[in-house]
C-alpha cells in the first residue's frame, strides 16, 4: 500500500492530526532575545531571536514542554503528529547563526533525548 493510499485509508476511518506547528508553538513561550542566547550565547555578534534549533541549547526545556505535549496528544489517541522543520542541518539555521563552531553536529545530537524527555 502506498502512503497515499495509507493516509486515504486511515482519513475514512478516523480524524488525522497533523501537526508541524513547532515555530508556533514555540512563539506562545513570548521568549526574548535572552532566552535564545542564554548564558553561553550572551556575547555572540549576531542577533538570535528566531533561530529556534539553538534553543535546544539554551532553553532545553520548552523544546521539552512542547514535545510532551505532543506525547499527550498521543495517549488521547491521535493516530499521528508530525514535525516538519529542517533542523540545525537547513540552510535556514545559517541565516540566524553564521559562525556555529560545532553547535550544528551538537544540536542534532541533543534533540531526540530532550525531546522523549519525560
């Protein structure tokens, strides 16, 4: 069965709930240019607000927050909920932080724990 045959399938059976809405969610927290500096970043040169992969790094738990409350979302029997983002890796992460000494491969490697987090 193909996926779109799949999604077909399960959308006759069932509601579906797609969610990607990680920047989204990640705006109602009202962070401040602060919070995505944190201690490590607080003299980098270049502006970080928006660069929301580092908040991985420095504010490990409202990534945490939002992804336990995609668990929940689970447990009341949502049949899926994806993430759509490009990640440290997208050419995106570059326009925010130009000079990442390391933070991409960093990053990437503290996402999956932070986000399981109980």
């Amino acid at each position: 069965m193909t996926t779109t045959e799949r999604l077909h399938d399960l959308l006759a059976k069932r509601i579906l709930l797609l969610d990607g809405a990680m920047g989204t969610m990640i705006q109602r927290h009202r962070l401040t240019e602060a919070d995505f500096r944190g201690e490590r970043f607080r003299d980098h040169r270049h502006d970080l607000k928006g660069n929301n992969d580092l908040l991985i790094l420095t504010r490990p738990d409202v990534i945490g927050d939002i992804h336990r409350a995609r668990e929940r979302l689970l447990a009341l029997g949502a049949p899926q909920v994806t993430e759509i983002e490009g990640g440290p890796e997208h050419g995106g992460y570059w326009c925010y932080f130009r000079d990442p000494e390391g933070h991409v491969f960093e990053i990437s490697q503290l996402t999956p724990p932070v986000a399981s987090a109980r």
